[in-house]
C-alpha cells in the first residue's frame, strides 16, 4: 500500500504542491486513495504472504515434519484456505459497500484539488497574472515579504484590453483578517487610464493621468480559497455504485437503447412505402421479366423527379441512421461499464483465492522464506495477473470482447496456473530446483557425447 500510495502522489505531485492545502485536506486524500488502492494491494499481498509462508515452512523443514507425520499438503493448507476465504468475502463486502464511498470522497476531493489555483505569490521581476483581470509585477522584494518597490498593475478588459495601468515606488502587502481580501497599500505613484469619448458631444478618446502620494488597491481571493463541489454530482460514475445501482442503472440505459432503436426504425418505415407516383399502371409481370435500369420503367415525365425524391429520401435516412448509430454506441459503451464493474466486485474477491492457491504451492516448491526469492516470484506472477486483467479491461470497453470475459479472463488463465502447481507441490516436484535441471543437463550432454 505504501508503493501504490507514492505512486499516486508521484502522479499528482503537480496539483497538490504550492496551493496552500492544509495537512488535513492531503491527509484525507491518502486516505481515499489508500481505500481504492485496495483492489491492487489486495491480491499482491496474498500472493507474497502465502509464498512467504510456505517457503519459510519449507526452508525449515517444517513441511517435511508435517508430512512425516502422515498429514498432506491439502489437508495442511485447509486452516488457510478457510483463512483466505473469509478474507476474500470481506474483500466482496468491501467492494460492494466502501469502495463505491471512497471513490465517491476520493474524485469528488481530487477534482476540486486539480481545479484549485496555486497559492497567490509575487515573485521578483515576473508578472502574476493568478487574480482574474489583473497582471501584477513587483521589480523587488524585501526579506519581510511585504515591502515592495517599482510595483506594476496591468488592468484587463476583455473588450478594450489593457488600458488601465497602476505604478508605483513602493508598496506594503497585507492580508484581510478573514483571507478573503489581498490589500496593497502603495506610496509615490501615477495611473493612468484609457476612456473612450462620448459619442455624442465628443467623439475623441479620453487619456487621463493621476498621480498620488499613497492609495490601496484591494484584490478579490475566493477564486484561491478551497471549496468543495457537491458529491451528488459523481453519484452517477460507474466505479461509484454498488451492485443494486450498477444494475439499475444497466437496465434503464438498456431500455434507453430499445427505445431509440424503435424511434429510428418507425422514422425510417414510411421510406419504404410506396408514394404515389404513376407506377401502379404498370403490370406487375413486366416488372418481374424486366432485366434493364429499374428507373426506365417509369414514365419518361415523373422519371426525374422519382430519382430526385429517392435520392433525398436516401440522403435522410442515412442522416437518421448516423445519428441513431452514435447515440447507440455511447449506450452501448456505457452498459459495458456497467457490467465491468457489476463484474469487477466479484474479481476482487475469486482473485484473492486465485492467487493464494498460486503462492502457497510455489512457496513449498521454491522452499525459501523472507524477502528474497518469494518477493521476485510474487512480482513476477502479479505483473503476469495484472497485464492480462489490464488486457482484457482495455478489450472490454473498446467492445472488442464480451464485459464478463474481460473481467475474468486473468482468473481464467490463471485458475490452471494454480491447480497445475498445487499438483507439482503435492508431490514434491523440483519445478525451481536449479540442480536438478543442472543434473539433467549434465546427462544430456553425457549422452551426446557417448553417442
């Protein structure tokens, strides 16, 4: 959990630095994403603590001891299947109940932390441009951090542009008491602004010059101030609902699928109906011998404007039938979501069991315990889940295979994975042994060279 959780700050690093979030508001993001984590910690800590587990039982031997004393691995494994079992049924209870609640926290926070601006800062030399209609440039600083000299404020119009521009010598920066405020108090300086004339009387623009001796300029800060946006607006995102909304929401949108469907079709019925034009003089036998252009059949006077009507007729059901294609395939996208993550509850809980039927078989094959050779074999299987579970996801939503496939295809692969070394664990095969391959090699070549 502690490498998904830098991983996640190395990826937002960027919109949580130099925006003057308190420790609390980081804190709370961790937390949420420690919670989303789950799905991917899960799996990978069973897999490791069950290598662990069983290679430290069988570095010492104890593996051997257990099956002197006429007991078999199944029978040694069952206290932890049991174990494993009731972990991964409350892995379903949690991904049903306090996934779809931490998700909700976890976007409903991240959004208003990717949109918060950074805090407000004047740097020395460089025009800030952070307040809404304003370009401030200080030419230096004191150590206070409030005194400045040779300050610069550009005023923005988005009709006329930067007309109105502020200088002055010297200048004291402060805060209101409630931060909602950012005050400069400036000395010794001069404005100037750009008017336009008055079309009437005089048509000319107006420059007009001040100077003063000491003036404040206040600056509007609630656009720097973190708030929160309402979390019923994320309700509806697939990856926070739970079984009984994933399914309601499947069904509605299925029926929103069928109904557009059945308009379509019913706009599009009335082109294959035949209009009145003068083909109904024709005999119905000469239509059937005729083997030439079918627009020779109709009379040489309406044949224009048949092929005239028919083109449109043409040109509209294509138009609908676009149309109509578009909005079923964001429907159709949109029910595949909803049954990946219908599916997605239960993979969390089957790869648990999956995983742990893998690492205790290889942890009493491979028979070393600690944080060595079961933590490169853990990695090496859950990158091998992984990939495959990222593949059948990514095919998934593009549609290229069915949602459920998907979904289960890495615990389909990996289901024989694990009865085939269970088998191998069972009877005590030298799958990872590197002296037995050694010794096979050696009298390989040993009969090459009698041969």
């Amino acid at each position: 959990m502690f490498v998904l959780l830098m991983l996640f700050l190395f990826k937002y690093i960027d919109d949580l630095i130099g925006k003057g979030f308190e420790w609390y508001v980081i804190l709370e993001l961790l937390w949420y994403a420690s919670a989303t984590n789950v799905a991917m910690a899960l799996p990978l800590a069973m897999l490791l603590s069950s290598i662990m587990t069983f290679g430290s039982l069988g570095e010492n031997y104890e593996l051997v001891a257990i099956k002197a004393a006429g007991i078999s691995l199944q029978k040694a494994m069952i206290p932890l299947v049991l174990l494993v079992s009731g972990l991964s049924l409350v892995a379903f209870l949690f991904s049903d109940y306090m996934l779809p609640v931490a998700n909700l926290k976890m976007g409903s926070l991240l959004y208003d932390v990717r949109n918060q601006k950074a805090a407000f800062l004047i740097e020395e030399g460089i025009f800030n441009s952070s307040i809404p209609g304003y370009s401030i440039r200080v030419q230096k600083k004191d150590d206070d951090g409030q005194t400045l000299y040779g300050v610069v404020i550009y005023e923005h119009n988005i009709n006329t542009g930067n007309v109105n521009v502020l200088k002055a010598q010297q200048g004291k920066m402060y805060r209101t008491e409630d931060d909602q405020y950012l005050v400069l108090k400036l000395k010794n300086g001069v404005r100037y602004e750009e008017t336009p004339g008055e079309k009437q009387y005089n048509p000319r623009q107006r420059f007009t010059r001040y100077r003063f001796k000491e003036t404040e300029q206040k600056f509007d800060l609630s656009s720097f101030v973190h708030t929160r946006t309402d979390e019923n607006l994320f309700k509806s995102n697939y990856a926070m609902l739970n079984l009984r909304q994933l399914k309601y929401y499947r069904d509605s949108t299925q029926q929103q699928l069928d109904s557009s469907v059945k308009s379509s079709s019913k706009s599009i019925q009335t082109v294959f109906k035949l209009h009145s034009l003068p083909i109904r003089q024709i005999e119905t036998k000469m239509i059937k011998l005729y083997r030439n252009q079918v627009s020779e059949i109709l009379p040489q006077q309406t044949r224009l404007s048949a092929i005239q009507s028919a083109i449109n007729e043409a040109s509209s059901v294509k138009t609908i039938l676009s149309a109509t294609s578009d909005i079923n395939k964001d429907y159709n996208r949109r029910i595949r979501r909803f049954i990946m993550e219908y599916q997605r509850k239960f993979t969390l809980s089957i790869s648990c069991l999956v995983l742990f039927f893998i690492g205790a078989p290889l942890g009493a094959i491979i028979r070393k315990g600690g944080l060595g050779l079961p933590v490169v074999m853990a990695i090496i299987f859950f990158l091998i889940y992984h990939i495959i579970f990222t593949i059948g996801e990514k095919s998934a939503k593009e549609g290229t295979i069915s949602p459920f496939l998907g979904m289960w295809i890495s615990v389909i692969v990996l289901t024989p994975v694990g009865v085939f070394l269970t088998y191998k664990a069972t009877v005590d095969s030298a799958l990872f042994d590197v002296d037995y391959y050694k010794q096979m090699m050696q009298k390989f070549f040993k009969r090459q060279k009698a041969v």
